[in-house]
C-alpha cells in the first residue's frame, strides 16, 4: 500500500509558485465558444423561446440531484479504475473491499498529515491556476473543435472553417434554452449510468441502486478528508492542466526552456482569428423545429425520471466524490505516492517544515 509522500508534495506545490504566467500569450476566447465547441451552447436567440418551455425546464431541475449523484459515482469509479485498478461499480469479494478501504484510508491519512501544507498554498494554486486561464480556454476549444465539428486549428484556414461551422450549427439548433435543459437532464442520466456500464432500463437502474449503496457503504469507512479541499481541488486541477498542456502543445510548464517552447507552440495556432470568432450569430430556428425539440427534451427527461434509481438518490456518496479528486490527483501525479516509510516516515508521513516560494 502506498502513502502519500509528503516531500514529494512539497516539490510539486513549489513547481506550481515558479510555473510561468501564460496570461500575456493567449488572447480571452470569446464567450460562449469554449461551450460551443463542446455542442452544449444555445444560440442567444433561443432565450426568447423560455416561457414556453416552463414544464421541461421543470422536468430538467427535478433531475439535478440524481445527476449529481450519478457524477460522483462516475468519477469515482473512473478514479478508482485509473488509480487502483479496481472495477468499484460491480460486486467486490469482502478481501478486494478491504483492500480499496485499506488504500484510500493510507491515502487520506498521509494527505490529511500535509494538511498544513497544503492549506498554505491556497493562494498560490488559486493565482497559478488564475495566471493560466487563457491557456485552459484555448486548450478546451482545440479539443472541442477537433472533436465536435473536425477542425484542426493547426491547419490552414483552420478559424474560417470552425466559424463556419459555428454558424451552421447555430442556424440548425432548434432547442430553447429551457428544452436544451430538460434535454440534457434527461440524457445526461443515460449517459452517466451508460459510462458505468448501466442500461438507462430497469435492470440497469436496478444495478446502479446497488452500486450507490455500496461506493456509500464502502467511502463511509474511509477517514473523511480534513486538509483543505479547496487547494486539494485546485492543485489537481493544476496538475490536470499540466498534463493537457502537455498533450496538446508538447510542453511542459516546468522545463526549464518552457516559455520559449510554449510561444513556439502557440505560434501554430490562429491565436488572433480565434479571439474574434462569432459565437451564435446565425440563424434561428422555426416555431415547428422548437416544438419538436421541447417535446423531445420532454420526453428524454420524462423517460429517465422513470427509472426508479430511490437508491442512488438516497445515498451518501459526498465522500466518494472527494475521494475521486484524490485519486485523480495521485494518477496524474504518481510520484506523490511512495511505500510506507520510503519518504523518512511510517504512514501517515508527517510534515517536513517547507517553506513555499
């Protein structure tokens, strides 16, 4: 079982206090164009249509806490399976069990040790993460545009044919607001369960129910996190960045050479083009097209209003979704794990004095 190695904490909380600011090399994304990309954007117009979806935007907020509760199944089964390896959303053998409480309480009690730690660079992690925005804005719509509508921003001609494609999709988007909601109510409750391997039917809400019961069961006997989850929540967002800044560009923030590689990379992007893209300017759709579209978002939030998931619900699972923050954090920074006593220190390790930059 690993620990949290408290130096090796210290080491990537001062990486983050001397990464450069990026805030003068990347230009503000237009508003709207980071959600856009992503196909989750309405066209302004469709604010208009509001009143007349009352009933699905009804239906869309009495789904909000099932969905967050799915969401926090989902990322700490992902978590647990990225981290551990361990499948948490079907049934566990009693000793498989104890061996993920066994890991997450060595975890937790090593983390809550750099509690102090931690909590001290609140301000760097929030001012780094803040310095870095732009990038994260930019990182997000090259992803989005490639993945939604195919568009390489590398290549020539790149931010006339994603402006292009913006405009098509404004013009084609039927839904209101309001619709899009219930709409998305509706299908983010399939989508959440489908991304743990549950059919959106009775059988599968039976199988969830069962899970929640247990991922609560399972979480309930872990210490809770004591040390500042604000600043645990922030450093891995921070390492999360680094990691697609990484992927994206081929650069990392902390090499020496990393604000001359990093002007390097962005010099392939339409940088200026992008920050004038129009976002929702086109077309808007036909009163017939909108009540298509409200009755559909109707009936995907109805239909998974439908499945009983009382247990998914009704359970505890605060717990798991912090626990996921965690693990995430300890994969994408597996140096931050080390076997007991390999830092100077038995589990849970304490905290060197370290002075933060």
């Amino acid at each position: 079982m690993a620990c949290l190695c408290s130096v090796q904490l210290g080491s990537l909380l001062k990486s983050v206090s001397t990464a450069p600011s990026t805030a003068g090399m990347v230009p503000a994304m237009p508003s709207g164009l980071l959600a856009a990309v992503s196909g989750s954007a309405a066209p302004a117009s469709a604010t208009a249509q509001a009143s007349a979806s009352a009933a699905a935007t009804a239906a869309a907020s009495a789904q909000a806490g099932l969905t967050a509760k799915l969401a926090a199944m989902a990322s700490f089964a992902a978590a647990a399976k990225a981290a551990l390896g361990v499948t948490a959303t079907t049934a566990m053998s009693a000793s498989a069990s104890a061996g993920l409480r066994a890991s997450l309480t060595a975890s937790v009690q090593s983390l809550n040790a750099s509690g102090p730690v931690l909590a001290a660079s609140s301000g760097s992690l929030a001012a780094a993460l803040a310095a870095q925005a732009n990038l994260a804005a930019l990182l997000g719509v090259v992803t989005g545009a490639r993945a939604t509508f195919g568009v390489d921003l590398r290549a020539p001609g790149a931010a006339a044919a994603l402006q292009g494609a913006l405009n098509a999709s404004a013009a084609g988007s039927a839904s209101g607001s309001a619709a899009a909601a219930a709409s998305a109510g509706g299908s983010a409750v399939a989508s959440l369960m489908a991304s743990m391997g549950f059919a959106a039917n009775a059988q599968g809400a039976a199988s969830a129910n069962a899970a929640a019961s247990a991922i609560s069961s399972l979480t309930a006997g872990v210490p809770p996190i004591t040390a500042n989850f604000g600043a645990l929540s922030m450093l891995s967002a921070f390492v999360s960045l680094q990691a697609a800044i990484r992927a994206a560009l081929g650069v990392s923030l902390t090499a020496p050479n990393a604000v001359a590689s990093l002007r390097a990379a962005l010099g392939a992007l339409p940088l200026n083009a992008l920050a004038n893209l129009r976002v929702g300017a086109a077309g808007t759709a036909t009163a017939a097209a909108r009540v298509s579209a409200i009755a559909s978002a109707q009936g995907a939030a109805n239909a998974a209003a439908g499945l009983n998931l009382s247990g998914v619900a009704s359970a505890n699972l605060t717990a798991a979704s912090q626990l996921a923050v965690l693990m995430g954090l300890t994969t994408q920074a597996s140096a931050l794990l080390a076997a007991p006593g390999s830092c100077g220190k038995p589990c849970p390790i304490a905290v060197p004095k370290l002075r933060l930059a």
